[in-house]
C-alpha cells in the first residue's frame, strides 16, 4: 500500500518535472526569439525618421511629448520583436499616416509637392532665356545698325586696372 | 480703469490712421499741401498714441493685472519685471500692437526727411504706410485686445471682452497668472522677434515708395535711391533676427541644431529671400535702368511676404487648415494680403510701358545678366520654401489629410540652388557691367579656381570623402579666394599709389567704396557660414545612453563621464520659479581631461520644461550634451543624448561678419550715389544725341 502511494508520488513528480522541463523549453524558445534590449540609438536612428503627431515637423527622437515617449517605447519593443525599419515605419504610417514621414509618399495628390517647384523653376529659367536672347539680339540688331551705345564701364574698375598697371 | 484707457488711446490711434489716409488721398486729389500736411501731422501723431497705449499695456502686465485676460495669460507673480515687460511682444495681442508701435515709429522717421526734391510721393507714403498701420491696430482693436477683460457667459464659460456682455459675470482677479512660456524666456528669444519685426516694418518703407512711384508715374529710380539704406536697414534687422533664432533654437530647443525647416522659420525666411533679390536686382536699375518691372514686383513680392508670414505665425494655419477658419483674423489677414497684393500688381501692369528698360542687355556673362542668374535662384528657393509651406494646407482641405514636408525634402530641393548661388557669389564680382565674355572671366578667374581645387584635393585625403562635403569645400575656398583677392589687389593699387600702408590702404580703400567692399564682406561672411551649415549638416554625429553615477559614454574622440546630478528649486522673491535638474559631467578627449559640463533641464509651475545644453565650442566644432528631459532622471541613472556638431562655430563668426558687412554697405556714401546717378544720366544724354 506504501509502495504504491511511493511510487504514485514519484509518477506526479516526474510528470510535474516533464511538464515543467515543457513549459521551460516553449519559455526558452519564446525567450531566445526575441533579440537583445535595443539601444537609445537604434531606437533614435528610425524615430529621427518619424514625425511627432502633436508638435509641427518636430522628430521623433528628439520630441519631449508623452505620445512620442510612447512611440518610442513601441519602437523599441518591435525592434526587440525583430522587425525591420521599414515595417516599422509602414506600421506608423498605417496607424497614424503619412504626416508621420518627413516626405509624403510620392502619390496621388502628392506628386505636386515634387513636380511642381521644379516646373516653376523650368519656366523662369526659360523666361529668363528667351529674355536674354530678346536681348542680346536686339542689341546686335542695334550694332549693326550702327547705333549701338558703348555701355558705361564700371568707373571704379576702370581705375583700379589702371592703377595695377601702373604698378607693374 | 488703466485697461479702458490703453483701449481707447487705441481706437483713437485707429480712427487717426483712417484719417491720415483719406486726407493724403484726399490732399493729392486737390492738389492740396495744406491738406496733405495735416495728413502727415496725423500719421506723426500715431507713434505718440501708440506708445502711451503700450505704455499702459506694460504698465498692468508690470504691476500683476490678471483680471486683463492678456496679463493672465503671459505673466505670472514669480516673473522678473525685465520679462513682464517683454511678454507684450510674448503674445499674440500684444505683438500686434508691438507691430503698430514699430510701424508707426518707422512711417514717422521717414515722414520728418526732407521731401523738397520728391514731394509727390509724399502723400502715397502716408497712405500705404498708414493703411498698414491701421490694419495691424484694428486687428488689436477689433480682433485680439490685448486690454480685454474675462467674464462668465451664461453657460459659465470664460469669454474675453472689453465691455461687460449682456448676462455674464466679471471673472474674479486669478491669484496668479499662466506666465510666459518658458522657452520664450530666453535672451535670445527676448531680441529676436523684436528684431524680425524691425526688419519686416522696415520693408513696407521701400514698398511704399514704390507704390508711391507707380501711382505717381514717376517711375524712373529715384524711388529706389531714396530707400536704398532702409532695405538695408530691413535687411540688417531681419538677417539679425533669422540668426538669434537660430542661436535661440540652437541654445533651448535642445535638439542639437539650429534650423529645422519648420514652417515658421520658413515664414521669415521668404521675405529674406525676395529681399536678398531685390538687395541685388536694384543695382542693375541703379547702374543700368534695366528690370524696372522686376523691382517692383519683387518689393511688391516682399511686402506680401512679410504680411503673409505674419499670418501663417498668428493665424493657427500651420496646426490645421481649420484653426484659420475658426481664428479670428485669419480671414482678416487674408483678406489685406489679397487686397493689398492685387492692388499692387494692378498699378504695375497700369504702369508696365513707362517701366521699360532704358539699356539692353548685352553678354549673358555680363554682370547684370548673372545678377539675373542669382535672382532666379533666390526666387527658386522662394518657390521650394513657398510651396514646402503651403502644400500640407492644400493637401488638407483636399483630401483632409494631414502631411509633413520635413527637413529632407528642402534641403535635397534647395542645397543644389544654394551651391549655385555661391557659384555665382564667386564669379560675378570679376564680371563687368555691360559686356563680359567666357575668356575675359575665365583669365580672372582660372587662379581661384585652381588654388580651390587644390584645397578641395588636400582636403580629400586628409579630412573627407564626402563628395557633397567636398563640392560644398570647393564653392567656398572659390569664393573666398575670389573675394579676397578683390581686397588684396585694389589694396596693394593704394598702397602703391597713395603711399599708405597696408590696414590704413585697406581702411580707405572700404571707406570710399563701402558699398562694394561691405558687399564682399558679406560675401566672405556667407562662406563661414556655409562652412558652419555644411559642418552640421554632412559631419554631425550623436548618441544617447543612460549613465549610472561614474559611467561613461564615447563619441568620436571624446568621452564624457557621468559625476552627479543636482536636483533643486529655483526661487524668486520666495516663490518657487522652476525646479533644475543639472549634471555634471567631464568632458575628455583621447584621454585628456577637457573640461567640466553642466547640461540641464528646468521644469516651470505649469509643468513646462526648458532644456539647456552643456556645451564644449571650438573652431573644429562643438560638444553638445543635453541631459534628456523626457526621460526620468536621477543622482544614479541618467540619460544623456550626445551630438558631435563639426565646424559650426563658424556659422556665428559669419553671422557676426555678416552684420558688420551689412554695416559698411549702409553707412552714408553720398558722393558716390551722386556720381553714379549723374555718370548713368549723362551717358544717357550722350547715348540720345
């Protein structure tokens, strides 16, 4: 009768010892998956590309905010969790969208914010050509016409270059 | 009773404004000079009314007045009086009538000139600057009082009103007030925008000579010679602001720089750029009577500018779309932007034939041509700036979707346009007026150029292999080079002619030609600040870590060893002011002992922090250490974010140069205006007959 209460004690221990070597190893794999805490500077390396929600063009990294201390923290738990940097910010973007990036993605209604300054900038310089060469044609136009007017020289540079001379 | 006075020396001050407008137009119409005169005695009258008004609204901010909502709002007990009296520029009521203060000061100085040889402006410049005036003191009067008083509505809410409303109760006097924002406390925080103001004021001063000219038809450059020293002086102050801003954010923001492209830097940067443009562009008018139709717009462009950056920082635009709609003088400001800036460009387009230029341009190589050149470019950043700014509003009330144009958008969009203004600053100079050609600039300039290209190699292999960093090197050496071979050679022609020794050569040689030569300083002071911008923005470096007491952190060639943190109350007159959290911390390079640093951060009453940065400055650059506030902090564990900022210290070395150079270029230099104007009249005569 002892026996038998032995040797079904030592069964329950052995189980509890096999279910806990389990439940240790499943906690060990779960432990081993994630990667090391990440630095400050792991962290900040992906928050200096995020913007803050609350404060205007404000970076994350350096955002005194409780909401940016937050997105902090989540960056540091998906970095530890193994994420990329790009998931990272896609998962921002998807949450809070695109203003939390410096630069709005180049779709939609966005493309303006990149195709228009240089068509802007296109068409002065163009005018600014077309101008020019108004110009210089007309004022050959002028010359051979016979009527061309010498332009003023700059007085003070004329002296100076003659004064140079001089010195030589 | 103090409050209702101050309010209503301020609907006097308005209604005369009013005055002095309709009795100038009306004065001009009659051709009437004892009407126009009593216009411009109104408009002297404006400063005198205005100041005793502040002097009221300083009075209740000094002496703790919180049943005015305003003095509630941007002061408290614990406050030193020197920064009650600068919380009237603090907040948004009291900047405005700070603003008229300015303005009326300003449209009086030039008002008491001599006006015998110009008289038919006259009564122009009244009205434009009037009308400026009085629409900044009807915003205060009308829109934002700052002598308003709180009162409970019906429903128990706080409203501000100068007159008790129907139905509601006084709010009992608050024990204390909110108090300044803490970041606003700072000295340079305290000058700069007082300095921004000046410049923007002072800007509506040649604009409304030019306006004065283009409704007069007088439109030849006598408008441009008169206020040629107030774009300066406009110039001068809004330069001077940008960079204590800039100092300002560098010192207190704690982020490691000084320039963050945010919308309302952007705000005083654009009318710095068209007035930068126009600084350039009315030389050519000056010494060619070329690009008549330019200059205006360009002034016209400044004008609007400044206006307009005034709106985006006092409207709420910049926080939503939506935030104007509901603030009270968005709608205002936009409103006098549309009315003023369509006004302005219809009398130009009225007066375009008589704008025409009096000479034709004739090499693309000629001085004026890349004085075009470098206006373009300014217009084009204004472009990138304009549009960075305007965009997030327009892409929100489209799609009702909020979007950020950060720091790297502008600085790829701009930093190719800045190189290529400094690739001018280094080639214009040698060019000459009139005519130019490749072989002419190339024989002046190939010994620069090669002499930068030989500091360009060393610096490759001795210092970086960035090719920005080296490209950006190049440009400088360039312009530098360039530009101080002008004030070698033109000094080395005295000292051979007048036989005066070299610093008393190079003194005359400013003093006689300070136009020029205070615009080569300028110049050479844009180059150290350039390497002082690239320094930061190619080279900076940082880190971030929490130190336990006697840890270190390491950085480039430092190492910085975390000894103690004090944590106490600051106290004025027996109250506490902020509480201070300052470390200590020793600063080691290679090894050797530099010096003690004592980063801190100090949190107000009302739970505001202030974040002040230990600092380490050398011409190689600075140690920049700010103990980290939004991390909590202690004697044994605390966090630190570390920024190695190479080369910046040149930027306030420029800075300072810049103003000195911008000195020199306004100082009187009246007999040089007087032989220019009479050497271009009388080459025109000759060029008629």
């Amino acid at each position: 009768m002892k026996t038998n209460k032995t040797l079904r004690i030592t069964s329950y221990v052995l189980l509890a010892f096999v279910l806990g070597l389990l439940l240790a190893s499943q906690l060990y794999q779960h432990v081993s998956a994630q990667n090391p805490t990440p630095t400050d500077d792991e962290v900040n390396r992906i928050a200096h590309q995020l913007y803050c929600p609350v404060c205007e063009n404000t970076p994350l990294d350096v955002c005194p905010t409780e909401a940016c201390r937050q997105w902090r923290d989540l960056i540091r738990q998906q970095l530890s969790r193994g994420w990329t940097e790009d998931q990272i910010k896609q998962y921002f973007i998807d949450q809070y969208g695109v203003r939390v990036v410096g630069e709005p993605p180049a779709s939609g209604l966005n493309w303006l914010i990149y195709v228009l300054p240089p068509l802007i900038i296109l068409a002065g310089a163009f005018i600014l050509f077309r101008a020019f060469r108004a110009w210089t044609k007309s004022s050959k136009a002028a010359a051979a016409a016979g009527s061309e007017v010498e332009a003023p020289k700059d007085e003070y540079v004329a002296r100076l270059e003659e004064e140079l001379k001089k010195r030589k | 009773m103090l409050a209702e006075i101050g309010y209503g020396i301020l609907v006097v001050a308005f209604f005369v404004a009013l005055y002095s407008v309709g009795a100038a137009i009306y004065g001009d119409r009659k051709k009437s000079a004892a009407i126009v005169e009593s216009a411009r005695r109104a408009m002297l009258l404006l400063w005198p009314l205005i100041t005793l008004s502040a002097a009221c609204l300083i009075y209740l901010l000094v002496t703790n007045h919180f049943e005015v909502s305003f003095v509630y709002e941007v002061t408290s007990r614990s406050m030193p009086t020197y920064l009650k009296v600068t919380a009237w520029w603090g907040g948004q009521a009291g900047s405005l009538v700070f603003w008229s203060w300015l303005m009326s000061a300003f449209a009086s100085l030039v008002t008491l000139r001599t006006w015998t040889r110009d008289r038919e402006f006259l009564p122009w410049v009244i009205v434009v600057t009037s009308i400026t005036t009085a629409f900044f003191i009807g915003l205060a009067v009308f829109y934002e009082n700052p002598f308003a008083f709180m009162w409970f509505d019906k429903s128990g809410q706080v409203i501000k009103a100068m007159f008790q409303p129907v139905g509601s109760i006084p709010v009992p006097p608050p024990a204390d007030g909110n108090g300044l924002n803490p970041l606003l406390r700072h000295p340079g925080m305290i000058i700069h925008p007082p300095m921004l103001y000046l410049g923007f004021v002072s800007f509506v001063i040649p604009y409304a000579f030019a306006l004065a000219a283009l409704i007069t038809g007088r439109t030849d450059d006598r408008w441009i010679r008169i206020t040629r020293r107030w774009t300066l002086v406009a110039w001068l102050f809004l330069s001077a602001g940008l960079v204590l801003g800039s100092r300002w954010a560098y010192d207190v923001l704690g982020w490691g720089g000084f320039w963050g492209w945010d919308p309302v830097e952007i705000a005083a940067l654009m009318p710095w750029l068209t007035g930068t443009a126009f600084l350039h562009s009315v030389m050519i008018q000056e010494k060619r009577g070329m690009l008549k139709h330019w200059n205006m717009i360009l002034i016209i462009l400044t004008y609007a500018l400044v206006i307009f950056g005034t709106f985006l920082t006092r409207s709420g635009v910049l926080s939503s779309v939506h935030a104007f709609a509901q603030s009270a003088i968005g709608p205002a400001f936009f409103a006098f932007i549309g009315v003023t800036f369509i006004t302005s460009i219809a009398l130009v387009i009225y007066r375009w034939p008589e704008l025409r230029g009096e000479t034709e341009m004739k090499s693309m190589l000629s001085r004026e041509a890349l004085f075009l050149l470098n206006n373009l470019l300014f217009m084009s950043v204004l472009v990138v700036c304009f549009w960075g700014v305007i965009f997030p509003l327009i892409s929100e009330l489209v799609t009702g979707q909020k979007i950020t144009v950060g720091p790297p958008f502008y600085l790829r969009a701009t930093g190719p346009l800045f190189a290529g203004l400094m690739f001018l600053m280094g080639i214009a100079p040698l060019s000459a007026w009139g005519h130019s050609t490749i072989t002419t600039l190339g024989r002046a300039l190939w010994k620069s150029a090669a002499a930068a290209l030989v500091i360009t190699v060393v610096l490759f292999f001795t210092y970086t292999k960035n090719a920005i960093a080296l490209t950006g090197f190049f440009l400088i050496a360039f312009v530098l080079l360039v530009t101080l071979v002008e004030f070698w050679r033109a000094t080395l022609a005295r000292m051979k002619t007048q036989n005066e020794n070299f610093l008393l050569a190079l003194w005359t040689l400013v003093g006689r030609n300070r136009r020029r030569y205070g615009g080569y300083v300028i110049h050479v002071s844009m180059m150290l600040m350039a390497i002082g911008i690239l320094g930061i923005n190619v080279f900076q470096i940082d880190t971030q870590k929490s130190l336990s007491q006697g840890e270190s952190i390491s950085i480039g060639d430092y190492t910085l060893r975390f000894n103690d943190l004090k944590q106490f109350p600051n106290m004025v007159n027996g109250q506490e002011e902020r509480y201070v959290n300052r470390a200590e911390i020793s600063l080691f390079e290679n090894g050797k002992l530099l010096t003690t640093l004592y980063p801190r951060y100090d949190v107000y009453p009302d739970g505001q922090p202030m974040t002040l940065p230990g600092l380490y400055s050398t011409l190689k650059g600075d140690v920049y250490v700010i103990l980290v506030n939004w991390e909590s902090s202690s004697a044994s564990l605390a966090p630190f974010k570390v920024f190695i900022n190479p080369l910046v210290n040149w930027l306030w070395i420029g800075s300072i140069l810049f103003i000195f150079g911008i000195l020199i270029a306004a100082w009187p230099e009246r007999e040089t205006e007087l032989v220019t104007a009479r050497s271009r009249r009388a080459h025109q005569t000759s060029a008629a007959d």
